[in-house]
C-alpha cells in the first residue's frame, strides 16, 4: 500500500508533466494563448461595462494577476494541492483507474439477461470506435454532473463540497481543491457509468472496444483541456455564443457556478456538456460579462483557517446533522461508526479491485521472461491469451562497426511490436544461438548445428503446447534460421489437435526493404547483405550507440565482414525497416490465425 501511495503521489506532483492531468503544460500554454487572445478583445474591442477591472493591468498583469495568484486562497490550493498528493491517494487511486470492477458485474448482467450472442450485434468499424468514443465521454461527463448536482443538493454531501466552493479566487491549482470524500464519491459513480459503457460495447462487438485517443487519452477529453479547460478555474471571463453555451460549458458559466450571489447557487454543474444542466433545470448562461464575487457566501466567503480544517471540518459539520451538536457521546460514537465503515468500504473495495486487476489489467509485458509463472497462467487462462512467439536470433560477427547480438536485439524488440499488434501473444526469450558456418572464422561468434535448433524449437513448441497456447510462431532475424524453422513448422503443424505452428518467413524474406531502398536510390552494391544498411540502420533504433561503434578497431590482414556501405545507414531508414518487417509478419500471421483483439485499458475519471 505504502508504494501505492508514493507512486501515486510521485505523479501527481509531476502533474505538469503528465496529459492525464489538467495542469499539464500543453493545456496551461494553450490558456495562457487563449487569455492572450482575451486580453486584446477586451482591450480594445469590448464595450468599457463589459471589460474586466484587471484588463489596465496590462497584458502580463492580465495574465499572471499578483492579486489572485499570489491571494491568500490561492496559497492554500497549492498547500492543499501537495498535501493531497500524500492523503488521498491511497483512498481513490484505484477507484480512478479502474472500471474493470463495475464492467465485470455489468457484463455478467447483460450476458445473463440476454444470453451471449451468437454472432457480434455491431461490427467492430470507424463507427464502432467513434461510437465507443463518445460513449465514455458521455458516461464520465454525466457521472461527474450528477455527483456534482447531489453534492450541491444533498447538505451532507455539500459539507464536503464546501472545501471546493471556499475558494476567493480561482486558480488552475482550484481544481485540486477536492476534499477526498468528494474524490470518492465521483470516482465510484465514474466507474460505475464509465463500466457500463464498456461492458455495453463489448456485448455488442463480442471485442474490447476501443476509443479515439491523443496522448492516451479519450479525444474528446483531451480536446476539452487543451482548449483552455484550465480558464475554468481563473480570473479570465471566457463566454461562448449562447448557442453553443446550450451544448458546452464555457469558462465563464464555470464561473457563475463558483459566485457567492444568490441567483447563480447551485448552477451549471456540467463538466463538459451542459444539455445536462438543461434537463435538470441548472443552466445559466450569462449574455456578457459579470462582475464576480467567489466564495461560499457573501458573508463567509471561506470559513477554513488551515490546511487541516479543510479535511477536519467537513466531518465534524457532517456529523452534526447526523447527531445534535450538544450530544458529544453521541458525536464521538457516530464519528466512529462513520470511519469504521469508510474504513471497511475502503479496504473491501481495495482489495476486490487488486483481483480484479490481477485477472484482468494489462500485463506489463508481452515478454515471458518479464512475468511470473502466475501472471502468464492467468492470461492464458481469463485474458486471452493462445499466442507465442518464438523468436530466433544469433550470436555472430557483424563487422567491426556492429556488436556481435544484433540480431538478438532486433528481434527481441520487433517480437514485443508484433505481439502488441496482434494482442492475445506472449513473446519468448530470443533464442541467441543458430547456425552460423559463414561466420565461424569470426571470434566470439557461437554457431550450433541444424538439428540442435531444430531440437531447441521442436522442444520449446511442445513445452508451450502442453501449456494452452495454440498458435506457436517461429520469427528469425538471420538467414540461418529460416529452414530449421521451417522444417520444425511443417513437421508439428496439424500434429497436435487445435493447435497451429508456423514459420513466419515473410519478416525476413518478404518484407519489401530491398525493394523500398532502391526506390530511394540507393544501389545494390550499397544496400548490401550483411550488417550493411538494413541491418545497420536497425540496429541504431533499436540500440543507438550501444551497438553501433562510431570507431572501429581493425584487426590487421582480416577481412572486416561486412558488405554494403553502411555508411549510409540512418535512424530514418532503421525506423522504415523495422516498420516494413512489423507489417509484413503481422499480415502473415493474421492470414494464418486470423486477427485479434486488443488489450482492454483503463480509465482515467474527471472531476469538475
């Protein structure tokens, strides 16, 4: 629990590094371009009633106002922006992330109700995708307006929400004003609605479904910070036109929501979409600009004196509509049950959703020999999982320019791309030793027979056939690999019930490289066989300078052993041929078993 809450306290104070967080530079740049843009509007376009007092300050003024940032509210949210990064962590990381719990439920619900189709209701397409899209951002916009709506309209609930709305100036640091029951709360319903949707689709395409996503995120979120999320909570008026201030929630509305006047309590609680404010009866759009005053009141603007009120406080308020203020027995008895259950709720969930991940989270590697045998077990068994690769390499010279496993990290590394690719595949450790009767005149090269890689495959096939795998794919970075992989291919595919083995010769033979060099001009003498420019350019992407000797040491009166002008070989050209290999043993492959499914992903759920 204790690495839990260092790890998740690690990122989010590295917030302004990361696109999942709403102060990530990218988002912060992009509001100060937009406040840019304020500025000269109301500077020298906007009536002189419709401009903010703050606009005289000038443009730096403008934008990084001392008043506000430097405000006595302001210090608190960057105090209580670490101190959060500590507590409330451990509480609701998981809540956060995870919607595997909720999809499971849902899933078994659907299933149950409707039996298990027989054939997928929707085709995995654009549209499906599209859909999916839409579909959690709908789902996670709704969950975060209806907790907010019942955190306003329930008073135990506002007691927490207090913390939030206490703010007298907003900053992008407001946002993390959250007091953690509010955390909870939204978290739980997020995963709730966002499971839904996921168990939905996967109901309806019988696949993982899939959404649009830029730096990892859901586009549409992502489009919703970049383009100035972050004046939300700030002293810039940014309004919409009307119209589209029916549809999306503008910085200015946010605003309005944040005011001690009256007539805007309780108002725009939408995140992103505000037709939900619509239909609740909480939308208010501003015609042009208002003058605002922000707080819980306009007499008590906000009542906590320090960082621990602001955590204490919301309880003790809580508490005494529970139990009369003059009852202190019954405040204590009450204070325990109230911790004691949020305790057991707390440690219940934790711990259900840590199985759940385990069964059902991403594994953190394709490769075998970076699992556990539990971990490889459960993906054959609950993930999917029916696929490996076996990949061969070679120990051999590679010139005076190329360390000698070349091959072995090539492959290693075109072996993991290819199983992320394809999904449901296990990679297994490289093979390192194949025949190598060229280059034995070499030091440190290590050549075996034919029928000894014959053996190692032959043997390494029946170990993962006697394990559940049913696809078992050799894939060779050197030429002498190609018939031992072959031979053992053909001699065990169609021996073993259900179960394929394939040599997939087209990454080595088939690939297009030859061909896509000459196009660009280059000739045959330059291009090659040996540890020229393919080879060479491959090497430097996968392995940079560790790999690639910018001085060579000569051994006098000996042939170098290469051929080709590897001179000319570029990260450009490695990225081109590393790509051309991927695609053409994919598309082998998925001729032979079909194509796969994805692994599922997680989620990240907004607050307001």
């Amino acid at each position: 629990m204790f690495d839990l809450i260092k790890d998740n306290a690690s990122h989010r104070l590295m917030a302004f590094a990361s696109p999942d967080e709403r102060v990530f530079g990218l988002y912060l740049l992009m509001a100060a371009v937009i406040g840019v843009v304020s500025w000269v509007y109301y500077r020298y376009m906007a009536k002189p009633d419709h401009k903010p007092d703050n606009v005289q300050k000038g443009l730096l003024g403008f934008i990084f106002d001392k008043d506000v940032f430097l405000h006595k509210s302001a210090i608190q949210d960057y105090f209580y922006f670490v101190a959060n990064a500590v507590i409330y962590v451990g509480i609701v990381s998981q809540l956060l992330i995870s919607i595997h719990f909720f999809m499971i439920i849902f899933s078994g619900m659907l299933n149950g109700m409707f039996g298990t189709p027989a054939e997928p209701l929707m085709q995995v397409s654009v549209l499906s995708v599209v859909l999916y899209t839409l579909a959690f951002a709908l789902a996670m916009d709704f969950a975060v307006f209806i907790t907010h709506y019942l955190q306003h309209k329930i008073p135990l609930l506002w007691q927490f929400h207090q913390v939030h709305h206490s703010a007298e100036v907003l900053t992008p640091m407001t946002i993390y004003r959250m007091h953690p029951v509010d955390l909870f709360f939204t978290g739980i319903v997020g995963a709730l609605l966002v499971g839904l949707a996921y168990a939905g689709f996967t109901y309806l395409t019988q696949a993982t479904p899939s959404a649009y996503e830029v730096m990892g995120l859901n586009v549409i979120v992502f489009v919703f910070y970049f383009l100035g999320y972050n004046l939300r909570h700030s002293h810039i008026w940014l309004n919409y036109p009307s119209w589209l201030s029916h549809i999306l929630i503008s910085p200015a509305q946010h605003h309005i929501h944040h005011s001690v006047e009256r007539k805007h309590w309780d108002k725009n609680m939408g995140l992103i979409f505000s037709f939900w404010d619509k239909l609740f009866g909480t939308l208010y759009v501003p015609k042009t600009y208002e003058k605002l005053k922000f707080g819980l009141d306009d007499k008590v603007q906000n009542p906590f004196g320090s960082i621990l009120e602001m955590y204490v406080t919301p309880f003790k308020n809580a508490w005494a509509l529970i139990v009369p203020p003059d009852s202190k027995r019954g405040a204590a008895l009450t204070a325990l049950v109230v911790l004691a259950v949020a305790g057991g709720v707390y440690y219940g969930i934790a711990n259900m959703d840590k199985g759940i991940q385990a069964r059902f989270a991403p594994l953190r590697s394709v490769h075998m020999e970076d699992l556990t045998w539990t971990e490889v077990e459960l993906a054959i068994q609950t993930k999917g999982y029916d696929t490996v690769i076996i990949p061969t390499g070679g120990t051999e010279q590679n010139g005076a320019h190329v360390t000698l496993g070349k091959h072995n990290k090539v492959v290693h590394y075109t072996s993991e791309k290819i199983a992320e690719r394809l999904g449901g595949t296990f990679v297994a450790p490289v093979i390192p030793y194949v025949p190598e009767d060229m280059h034995m005149q070499y030091a440190g090269t290590v050549g075996v027979s034919e029928e000894t890689l014959k053996a190692v495959l032959r043997d390494a096939a029946s170990s993962y056939r006697k394990q559940g795998i049913k696809n078992i794919l050799f894939i060779g970075d050197s030429v002498g690999n190609q018939n031992a992989q072959k031979a053992v291919a053909e001699e065990l595919d169609g021996k073993w019930d259900g179960v394929k083995v394939a040599h997939i010769d087209h990454y080595y033979s088939q690939n297009g490289q030859y061909e896509w060099l000459t196009l660009q001009g280059y000739k045959h003498n330059q291009i090659g066989g040996h540890a020229g420019i393919r080879d060479t350019s491959e090497i430097m992407v996968v392995d940079g300078a560790n790999s690639v000797r910018k001085y060579t040491v000569m051994v006098p009166e000996r042939e170098v052993g290469h051929n080709g002008d590897y001179s000319k070989a570029s990260k450009a050209i490695g990225r081109k041929m590393l790509e051309l290999k991927i695609d053409a043993a994919v598309n082998q492959i998925e001729s032979i078993i079909g194509e796969r499914e994805a692994e599922p992903e997680t989620a990240d759920i907004v607050t307001h």
